[in-house]
C-alpha cells in the first residue's frame, strides 16, 4: 500500500471513531460551596434598627456589617409574586418576615422556596408601611427594587435549601407579628357569592383580584389576593371547603391583611359539606314607613345609660372591653374594638331590648356599620326570640346583613347600610344582637353602630 493510501486510511479511521456514540460519559457535578459568610443579626433587628431611627425610610450606611439569615418563601414562577421576594427567618415556626425588592424576573431559578440566604444591610434601605417593612435601594423618597446588577452583592445565595413547614395559623390569630411569613389555614371555604368566579380573570379585576374566604371554626374572614398577570387566574373557585398555605402578607397599599398563593399545589378545597351560617330567611315585603324601634345613641350621655333603656352590654368571657358610647364629629356612636385590650378572644354582645312584633306586617330590620383600623370582619348580628337574659342558653339565629369594611390604618366616618332585613316571619318578642368576636394579639377590627330601626307597614 503506497503512502497517499496509508494517509487515506487513516483519515477514515479517525473520523469514523469520532461519530461513535458513547454512554461512557458523565455530567460533571457542580459543588455549590457554602459561602464563607455569618449572619450578625436577625430581621426582627432590623426592622427595631429602623424603628428606633424615628426616619420614615431608614438607610444602613456603606460601612454597615449588619448581615441576616433567611429562607425565601415565595415564588414567581406561576406569575403571582413580580420582583418581590419575600424571605422569613427560620424554615419551621418563623418569628418575623421582610419584603425584598429586586429587579429580577423569574428569581425562583436562582432564589427557589426554601433556599436560604443572607441579605447584606450596609447601603440598603428599610421602609415600614403599617407594619410591612421592605427592604430595597433608595431612589429619592422612595425604596425600590435592588438592580439586578448588583443583586450578587446583597443577597447572598446559601447551598442550603430547606423544605418550608408552613405555620398553622387562625384567622382570629392574624396579627402584624406575623406578616411576611408562610402559613396554613385550615377549615376555609370562599364566601358563597364567590362560588364560580375565576380566581383573578373576571372583566372587573384590574392589576390584582380578591376573594373573600370564611374560616368555619369562627366565621371570620379574610381576601386571598392574586394577581391578573398568574398562570392560574382562571382557575375556578369551587364551592367545597378545604386548606391553604400562603404568604400572609398586606395587599399593595398596606391597609389590610391578604394571603398569596405560590401556586395551586398548596390550594386543596375538596371537603364537601360546607358550613355557611343558617341565616334567617323571611319571605316578605321590606318597604315599611312606620318605624316601632329606633335607636341613635344620640340621647345617652354615658355608656351605661343603655340599662336603663333595657339594652345588655355584655363581655361572655368576663373581660373588662364591652362596647362604649363615642361621639364623632357630633354623632353618638355605640364602638366596640379589641386593639389594646389584651383579651384574646374578646367576644361582646350588645342587644337590644325586646322588640314587640305582634300585629305587625313586614316588619323590617336596618341599622349602619363603620369599620376603621380593618383587619378582617369579626362583626355579626343575631336574632332571638327566646332570650331572657342568658346569653349562652338563647336560641339565636344569624342574619344575612352588610357589614362595613374599612381601611387599616386610619379611622373612618363612611357608614355602610346594612340592607333591608325582613322580619315578617317572626311574632311576639325578638332581640336584635350584634356580636363582636376579635382578639389582641389578632384581629382588632373597629366598629361603630348607629340608627338601629325596626319599620312596619
């Protein structure tokens, strides 16, 4: 074989050896290294650092060495979270939560839930809305998300990753202690006028939805907040009960308490049975002009007064709170609030005195709710016809009113009609009840009743 064959050969061999496919090689392993990082402080520190600073957004200097731990507890995969990361203190049984503000779309690649991290403070900014701090870059008055060029030096991303046990929570027991944080609600349904309404895609909903959701252990409720822009907006609110886990946080102008899903996997309402109240029904007119009760609180000097025209003002679990007359911007309101009192659960009962309804046609029922300082509803009314006093052992039965809801972090003098309540299925005595059941540390609602009127025809 002469030499210009021998070259051809072994040109032939060698490309031929180079398009054999081989099993033989292995995907090389990539050891993410704990960095050489120690936390210094905590992020309950933080948010007292910015506290005690009196500013209304408090800047850590340059030099600053503060450094704290944390696991992210939220996810923008499913389009529900945009540039907010939201990070906890410890993986089980967290004691306090912070908002992270970063110019970073889908961060769950890189910062997925239950991946730990510590966040560097020398140079960022910290704000507290009504008790939801946020932690980002300052640009002029406002804190805002960190660019995403810089994110590397502020946020520093463990090889840890821990599964996160959501904590078990009431609604009763919402409170700004709280926020921020990943918890699970148990024993919930959406209110019933929600049943068959998309999860956030109805014409209505602009930027972010709400559903009212009921917690059957007490009636209470709370919004589940979701975004227009998640993959699951049109997602079909059922009508069974069930549990959720969710980031209990604030909605966007921190004026209440809301819960965000990650995604549908920690959503499961497949209990059947659910447990709306058994409201009072009557089926007649509610167009009455005679009124048979009327009360405005406006001739009372003091709380106490109410004795005297056969009204009980009563604490079931024999705290010191009960509802008190206020005056506000001269009108006489009767308010009840649990904020302050340290009474969890405080429930107070105001009730009217017997209401005759013999020989009466279509008796009808109204009255005005204000809600400031709203942190879930906690207010219901009631009806009995056999209360003599105990209120433990009378026969109530809820009525289906409106009940007003307010904002957060202010007071209100916006009342909200109750609506027309028929009566016309009830003879002899009735007393009209409304219910107050909160809790401090928890919900802490305001309420203000006014122009209780019972009209006939």
């Amino acid at each position: 074989m002469n030499s210009f064959l021998k070259l051809l050969l072994f040109i032939f061999l060698i490309l031929s050896s180079s398009c054999v496919q081989t099993d033989d090689f292995d995907i090389p392993k990539i050891d993410i290294k704990e960095p050489d990082i120690v936390a210094n402080t905590t992020i309950n520190a933080i948010k007292k650092a910015s506290d005690q600073s009196g500013d209304k957004i408090f800047t850590f200097n340059t030099d600053d060495a503060s450094i704290f731990e944390a696991f992210v507890i939220s996810s923008d995969e499913s389009g529900n979270f945009y540039k907010l990361l939201i990070v906890q203190d410890k993986p089980e049984n967290p004691t306090s939560g912070i908002e992270v503000l970063i110019d970073l779309k889908t961060y769950y690649t890189k910062f997925n839930i239950g991946r730990k991290v510590y966040i560097k403070m020398a140079g960022m900014s910290i704000i507290n809305e009504n008790g939801k701090y946020k932690i980002g870059f300052l640009d002029r008055n406002e804190v805002s998300e960190i660019p995403e060029s810089l994110i590397d030096n502020f946020i520093i991303r463990s090889s840890i990753s821990q599964e996160i046990t959501p904590k078990q929570l009431q609604f009763s027991e919402f409170s700004k202690n709280n926020l921020n944080t990943y918890i699970q609600i148990q024993n919930i349904q959406f209110q019933y006028d929600e049943i068959g309404k998309t999860i956030a895609g109805e014409p209505y909903d602009k930027y972010s939805a709400e559903r009212k959701l009921i917690q059957c252990d007490n009636q209470i409720t709370t919004t589940l907040s979701t975004s227009t822009y998640a993959k699951f907006k049109s997602y079909i609110i059922p009508e069974n009960k069930g549990f959720l886990n969710a980031v209990f946080t604030m909605d966007y102008y921190a004026e209440k308490y809301v819960l965000v899903l990650n995604d549908l996997l920690t959503f499961d309402f497949t209990e059947e049975n659910r447990c709306d109240p058994d409201f009072l029904y009557c089926d007649g007119n509610t167009d009455g002009e005679h009124i048979i009760f009327y009360e405005d609180f406006e001739n009372i000097k003091k709380t106490k007064d109410l004795d005297d025209l056969g009204w009980i003002n009563s604490n079931v679990n024999l705290g010191n709170e009960k509802y008190n007359k206020r005056t506000v911007n001269t009108n006489s309101v009767m308010r009840i609030s649990a904020y302050n009192t340290q009474e969890n659960p405080l429930e107070a009962w105001l009730i009217t005195p017997p209401i005759n309804l013999d020989n009466t046609t279509d008796a009808t029922l109204t009255f005005q709710t204000n809600a400031s300082y709203d942190n879930g509803t906690i207010l219901t009314t009631w009806i009995s016809t056999d209360f003599n006093g105990d209120i433990k052992n009378a026969s109530w039965q809820q009525l289906n009113v409106n009940v007003s809801v307010g904002p957060t972090n202010t007071f209100t003098t916006d009342f909200t009609n109750s609506g027309n309540i028929s009566l016309s299925c009830l003879t002899g005595n009735v007393n009209i009840a409304f219910k107050y059941l909160g809790s401090d540390p928890g919900i802490t609602t305001t309420y203000d009743i006014d122009n209780v009127k019972i009209l006939v025809k």
